[in-house]
C-alpha cells in the first residue's frame, strides 16, 4: 500500500521509535539474509582429483559438527557456514592420510577457497565395520536418500515417498522429473519391469518396505555403455529394507462408501536375490487413474538413444469420442469403473540369463458429461452452436512383453524384446446439437505386435559397438455410425438420407536395422557413426456412406480413401563430441536417402529425396554452479501417412479432413538454450529454458466453415515461428525447513490459414504463465504444501481474444503420532472471462488410524465435501470463443481397510 494512502496520526517520538525499530529489523534480515560464509575448493591427490570424499567443519573447541559435503566427480567440494570464530576443516578419504586445516571465519567474508593434496596411506585392515547414519551420501553418479529422515508419516504410495525426496518434483499426472527432468525408468533393487509406464508401480506400490531412494545421474540403459556414451539421463532406483527381501509380502486395501463408490487395491511381491515378482489389482469407481500414460507402457519413447530404433514409430487413428484436455484435475471429471491387473516377474535362471515378463490387463467403462456453448465468427460465418454431450468409453486392453536378456560374456550382450497388444473399445456417445437428437457409436481396436534384437560387443575399454533390428506390424480398424445427416448443403443430391456411417482402417509395417559405433577416446572425445536402413509401408482404407435407415443411398467419390504409402530410408548419421577442458562441443551431421511411393486410388508416383541434417551443440560447465547448454539444429522431414491421402475423412460428427495428395518434405531450423544455476540438490537452483524454432514450410488447413459442418484441407505454407521461455526456481529457507518453487513462463505461436476462402490469415498466440508454491519439510506434526499458478492466454487475427485463469491449492497434513495422522487437500479455480461462477472450491482429507502397527489400518477418505457439481471453463481460439460446462463426481466418503501381511 502507498504511503499517500495512509492517514496516521502520530507524535514525533512514535515515528522514531518505529524509525528505529525499521532499522534493527532491516539489519536483522539483512544478517539472516547474507550471514552465511561459502567454503569451496578442489581435492585432489597426486594423480587425480578425488571424488566422494568427506569434508566436514569443526568448531574448535567442542569439536561439534558446523557443516559437512562430500566432493563431486571432480573433486569440487562447497559447503556453507553461518557462524564466525576458529574452526577445523577436515578432510577424511579411504587410502588418504586424514587433513586438518584451521579455518578463521571472520564477519566481513563471504567467500574462502581451500585446495587440498591429501596423501596417499596405505593401511592394513583386519576387519572395518562402518556405521553410517546421514541422511544423504553421494558417490560418483549415485545420490542416495534415506528415507526414513524425510518421512512424514502419511505416506502410502510410492508417488508419495518421492514427493517428499529433496529435487524430485511430481505433477497432478504423476510424471516424475530430477530437476526439470523426466526419469527414464523407476527400479526396484536395481532391476526394472515398466520403463517409460513407471507410473503403474509408483501409484500402486507401497512406500513402507522402501529403505533408500537412490538418483542414478549420467544413466545408460545399455550396462555395457556406461562411461563410454554421452548421456544426461537419470533414473531412480528404490533400495528394499532386509526384512523386505526374499519373502512374500504384500497388502489390500478395502474401501466402500456412498453412492455405490468402491475401492479395491492388492499388492503381492517376493524380491529375492535371482527371482522377482510384483502382482498388483487396482479396482475403482472413484476416479482414480491407476495406470498413468498407457501409450508409455506399449511404446516408450527414447529419442537418439542407442538401440532405440523404430521407438518413433506410431499409429494415429482417424477418428476418436474421447473427452478433451482440461487444465482441471481429471479425477473429478472421471466417471469410471475401472479395473487392473498386472503380473510381473523376472527370473535368473543361469548367471548369464535373464528374463522378464510381464502382463497387463485394464478394463475400464468411462463416463463423461459436457455442455458447450460454441461462437463462431469468422470470414462470413457468425453463428452459435450448443452441444448437451454424454460419453461412454469402454476398453478393454491386454498387453504382454517378455524380454531376454544374455550375457554372451563378459563384454558381449544379447538383448530380445517381444511385445504384444491388443485392444478393444466400444465408445457411444448421446449428443443433442442445436436441439437435435444424435446418436454416434464407434467401435475400434488395436493390434501390435513388436520385436527388437540388439548385440552389444564392447571390444575395448571405451569402445562399443551394437547392432539392433526391429519389425512392428500394428493396425487400427474401425467403424463409425451416426444416426442424424448434417451435411445437406455438402451432398444437395441426398435430401432422404438420415444417416451415415465410415468404415476404416490403418495398417502400418516398419522394419529396420541399425549399426552404431562408440569410440571415447582417451582425451574424452567421444566419436559416434551409424549406418542403417528402414522401410514402413502405410496402407488407409476408409469408406464413407450415406444411408436412409439402413439403406446405403450412395458413397460419394471425393469421400473415399484407398492410400498405399511406402517410405524406405537409408542413412548414415555421425556425431563428434569434442572436450577442451570444461567446455564441450557437439557436431552432427545426418544423411538420409528417401526412397518413397505413393498410391492415392488410381493413381501411383515416386520420387527419391537425398537431404543432410546439421545440428552442433556447446555445453559449458563454467563452474560447479553455472551451466550453459545450446544447440542449433536443421531438420528436413518426410511427409507421414496422414499428411498425404487425397480424399476427405469423417474425423467427427460433422468434420471433415484431407491431406495434400502427394509428397512433401518439410525444413525446419531451431535453436535451444538453457542456463543452469546450481544444482538441482543445491539450497538454491534456477534453470532457464528457451526454445525457438522456424518452420520454413509447414502443413496448414484451407477450412470451410458452416454451423453445420467444418471441411479442412492440408496445404502447404512458408514460415511459422515458435518461441518458449520458462524459468523455474527451487530455494529451501532452512529457518523455515520449507522449500520455494517459482514457475514462470512465455510461450508465442505464428501461424497462417485460410478460412473460408477470405485470404491468407496471419495469427498469433500468446501464453503467459507465471506460479510458485511453498512444501514444507517439518519432522513434527505439521506439514503444509501451498501454491498458486495464473495462465494468461491471449489470440490476435482480425480480432483479439483474452482471458486468464487461475489455480490454487494448499494441502495441510497432520500427524498426531505413529498410529494416527490426517491429510486436507483445498483447490480452488478461478475462470476470468465467465460471466458468472468465476470460482470453484473443493475440499478433500484422508485421516488413518494403525490399529495394529505394521498390519492393520483404518481410514477414512472424502473427495469433493463441498459437493460442486459442475464447473465451467471458457477457452478462445481463431474463429471465436466457446464456455464449455462439465459435470463432476458428486461428494462421497469411503471407509477404508488395510491388511498388511
């Protein structure tokens, strides 16, 4: 508040008295603020820097404990002091002579840097026993945790153990990142069975026979690659407590509450030294998406990783009922009746083999409610659509992977996955647009079969290579049919139809081998090559009709697909990593040669593309803090199969689309720069990430616009501009035990389109974020995390939309002592463009009582206390506006049962 706007009355002896109480505060905050002393400096012996060693500061005189680190890879160390006098800084390492340095901190300093050269001792030991009891110890690439100093108490999951882990952020969807970071897998004793669907075991699992967590830095999925690849992957791995291995233990969970709501959870695991196994079931009607991404499990992605051939291999389908996006917690919208199995084990039958297996079953029936209020107006069209829309989605989907693994010896690798899926879905919707009743069914499926082999020969210390094949057949057939007819202005001639229906299906075959050479020279320069083809064949037949009742009235000629589309490239790809000193280099230069054909109906072309792609990289290590990584990089795509049929597809109730009919390939520049501002497991740490990239030619829509239908082509546009910079920062205040999150963000969209036949349109899109939240990591009763995050969006063409929205949140957890403890969860939404229910609460807790420690448990679960039935959101694109309401699960409470054996 301004000054001005203070009318205070006071004598002049009040204002000095606050005169001089506003200094002694600004002195106090300004000491707490800057008081704290840097110590670093490097170790090393006299052939090498040390890493890990132990470095502790001593007070003088009663030899307690000030400050303690250990040095990293490098043998950095830095460590902070906020007290002043004599002290000992002693340096311990395994095989070195102990050293002792008296360090004077003087008020005045803010920095000392001590380089130490410990000596080398050699000692004979009968016998060391080694007691340790710190929370965190760090060890070349491994930071480990130990657990029980960051539980506090109310941990269930897995999902929630890690939440409270120092640098591990988890969002609302349970992604994990280290940092800004996604993990690439989440093992358990060093062995993994989901990969990149890592989410089935940290929302199911439970977190009690958790002992260490440890952060795997510089991860190589391939064993044989470790210090030879260049890789910044991390992953984590979960250490089991002893009493927890080589037995049978497990638990399940019971819940029943109001309205029909249930919940049934099972967990059954036995890991042992040779054999592993992890059962798990998951039933629920409360909303609860027990298995994250699916799409990860059945296809985990790894981009320019080695062996990671044909892992960007997809099949998009046509035409989808699925319920859109919401910036809005999903579980409240899920109306679900949901049901998991999965049964997993890996088995060492010899020492030089390993198997995994692994099945997964889901069934699910999902119920989705929305009303919509759409205004279009745009290039002639000015109109308002309103849909009351009711969706039922049931699947059933069974997936099954065994992986081989076999250790040819003891530098040579044999790796054999075989992966099958197949799923089936059954979505119906009952839609009354513009106050018609429509009725859409569509039922689908989804086949897969998939094989990759790869060899790994490390014929020397720092050098590899592999060679990998793969084969993946997939298809996804389906049929549509709608009981009303829309499109009278599209199809004059067929006034008596009343219906429509499109059968479909997309097939796509893809095999490939790849060689791929390591070299990590002796001076760390590290050279990579690969040689290698591929081939993917893409067939798409869709056929669109008309019907009266069930009669088929005609199946128009510009509606109907019959694409046959071959892609075979062969490539040659190379990469130099150059090191001088702390400063990195990175050249890659791509070769491909296209060799494709297109069969659209009647008609059959060719044509063989040769194009390079470039790219170079620096990464800086300034020093132990400050970080800067850049890339440059220029790319010519191919066209995919959804790019290039020539006729128009059904992909809604009243949308159309076409690709371009033939070929095209697509340039495109960008450029990527992040700064790095301490380490993620630093008191302090912000990263700032920015990304731009041109299009020089990218795939664009001519649409026609109507109320009662929209008709899209692809077509082929110069020059579309992307810009994103979002910085995030972490501080934990230690007088607070509490840690800070900032999240700022900017994102700009140019694009071009053309509706209507009005001209080229120029538009521009701007995203605004900007957020922080505050977690608390106290050891008593009380904890809280609170948070708050606004979005602005904003669209520029020949008018200008805007609107912003906000979330925020603050969890309160209660533990009153080992056998009871209570969690409170509040949200609250905030639309800024509706007109009226601009703002939406919500109040959720969990309490638990141990009956029996380590046994029996009972609780008590409430979602949505406050009964909101419905929330409404606005949201604005290039041809108008839309206010969309949802419906959501109404108020229930479960009570709970828990049996651990």
């Amino acid at each position: 508040m301004k000054e001005k706007d203070l009318n205070l009355n006071m004598n002049g002896n009040n204002r000095k008295e606050i005169h001089v109480f506003s200094l002694v505060v600004f002195f106090t905050v300004q000491n707490l603020c800057f008081a704290q002393i840097n110590i670093s400096g490097h170790i090393s012996d006299h052939n090498d820097h040390l890493y890990s060693v132990n470095i502790i500061l001593k007070d003088s005189i009663s030899k307690s404990i000030v400050a303690y680190t250990y040095s990293d890879d490098n043998g950095n160390y830095q460590l902070k002091a906020d007290r002043y006098g004599q002290f000992n800084l002693v340096f311990t390492s395994l095989g070195h002579e102990t050293k002792i340095i008296p360090v004077m901190l003087k008020p005045k300093q803010s920095k000392i840097e001590i380089d130490v050269v410990l000596i080398e001792r050699t000692t004979n030991l009968k016998e060391v026993i080694i007691n340790a009891n710190v929370p965190m110890s760090i060890k070349k690439d491994t930071i480990t945790f130990k657990t029980k100093f960051y539980r506090q108490g109310s941990e269930q999951t897995i999902e929630d153990l890690l939440k409270k882990i120092p640098g591990v952020q988890i969002d609302s969807e349970g992604t994990i990142k280290i940092g800004n970071q996604e993990i690439e897998k989440l093992m358990v004793d060093g062995d993994d069975l989901f990969e990149k669907g890592y989410k089935i075991l940290s929302k199911n699992m439970p977190a009690y026979p958790i002992e260490a967590v440890e952060i795997l830095k510089n991860y190589s999925n391939n064993r044989f690659l470790k210090g030879v690849e260049e890789s910044n992957k991390v992953a984590l791995n979960l250490k089991l407590d002893e009493k927890s291995k080589r037995i049978w233990f497990g638990n399940l969970q019971l819940g029943v509450g109001n309205d029909s709501f249930y919940e049934l959870k099972g967990n059954l695991m036995n890991f042992g030294k040779k054999n592993k196994y992890y059962f798990l079931t998951n039933l629920n009607s409360t909303g609860y998406d027990a298995t994250g991404d699916i799409e990860s499990l059945i296809r985990p992605y790894r981009s320019n990783a080695p062996a990671s051939l044909g892992d960007d291999q997809t099949l998009s389908s046509l035409l989808n009922l699925s319920p859109n996006q919401l910036n809005f917690k999903e579980s409240r919208t899920n109306f679900n009746n949901a049901e998991l199995l999965s049964l997993n084990a890996i088995f060492n039958p010899t020492e030089k083999l390993k198997i995994k297996t692994l099945g997964f079953f889901n069934w699910d029936e999902n119920d989705f409610f929305r009303n919509s209020i759409d205004n279009v107006k745009v290039s002639g069209a000015n109109f308002t659509n309103t849909e009351d829309f009711k969706l039922r989605n049931k699947k059933r989907i069974a997936f099954g992977k065994l992986d081989l693994t076999y250790n040819i010896s003891k530098t040579k690798m044999l790796e054999a996955t075989t992966k099958f899926n197949r799923g089936n879905f059954d979505d119906n919707s009952n839609l009354i647009f513009n106050g018609s009743s429509t009725l859409e069914n569509l039922e689908h499926q989804n086949k897969l079969f998939d094989q990759k082999i790869s060899y790994t020969n490390k014929f020397k210390a720092k050098k590899a290579f592999l060679i990998t094949g793969r084969f993946i057949d997939e298809s996804a057939p389906q049929q549509y049919e709608l009981n009303q007819f829309f499109y009278q202005e599209l199809f004059p001639e067929n006034l008596d139809a009343n219906k429509v229906a499109q059968v479909s299906n997309i097939q796509m075959q893809f095999a490939g081998i790849n060689a791929h050479l390591l070299d990590r020279k002796e001076n760390g320069n590290l050279l990579e090559l690969q040689v290698g083809n591929t081939y993917r064949k893409d067939r798409l037949l869709t056929r669109f009709s008309l019907l009266e009742d069930g009669t088929v009235l005609n199946q128009p000629e510009r509606y109907q697909n019959q694409t046959n589309y071959q892609v075979n490239d062969l490539y040659f790809k190379s990469k130099y990593r150059l090191e001088v000193k702390n400063i990195g280099l990175t050249a890659k230069l791509d070769l491909h040669q296209f060799f494709n054909q297109l069969q659209n109906n009647e008609s059959t072309a060719s044509q063989n593309p040769f194009f390079i792609n470039p790219s170079i990289g620096l990464d800086w290590t300034i020093n132990n803090k400050n970080k800067i990584i850049s890339s440059y990089a220029y790319n010519t795509t191919n066209a995919k199969i959804l790019d290039v049929y020539s006729d128009f597809v059904l992909t809604g109730f009243r949308s159309f689309s076409k690709g371009t009919g033939g070929f095209n390939q697509l340039d495109a520049s960008s450029l990527i720069f992040n700064y790095q501002l301490g380490n993620w497991s630093d008191r302090f740490f912000a990263n700032t990430f920015l990304i731009y990239s041109k299009n020089h030619d990218f795939f664009s829509t001519n649409t026609q616009i109507a109320q009662n239908y929209i008709q899209s082509e692809k077509i082929l546009i110069k020059d579309r501009e992307f810009i994103s910079i979002n910085s995030k920062l972490d501080y934990y205040f230690k007088f607070l035990s509490s840690n800070l999150k900032l999240d700022l963000g900017y994102t700009q969209s140019d694009f071009k389109n053309l509706v209507n036949n009005s001209g080229l349109r120029e538009i521009t899109s701007n995203n605004y974020k900007y957020g922080l939240e505050l977690r608390s990591g106290f050891k008593g009763l009380f904890n809280y995390h609170v948070g708050t995050k606004w979005t602005t969006t904003k669209i520029q063409t020949t008018i200008h939309n805007k609107f912003t929205d906000n979330i925020s949140f603050l969890d309160l957890s209660f533990v009153f002592n080992k056998r009871l403890d209570i969690k409170l969860q509040t949200e609250r939404y905030y639309f800024g463009n509706l007109q009226t229910d601009k703002s939406y609460y919500f109040l959720d807790f969990d309490a638990r009582c141990k009956l029996i420690e380590n046994k029996v448990t009972i609780g008590l679960s409430g979602k949505n206390l406050f009964n909101t039935a419905r929330f409404k959101t606005f949201s604005i694109s290039d041809i108008g506006s839309s206010t969309t309401e949802y419906r959501l699960l109404p108020r229930f409470v479960l009570l709970k049962l828990e049996y651990r054996f």
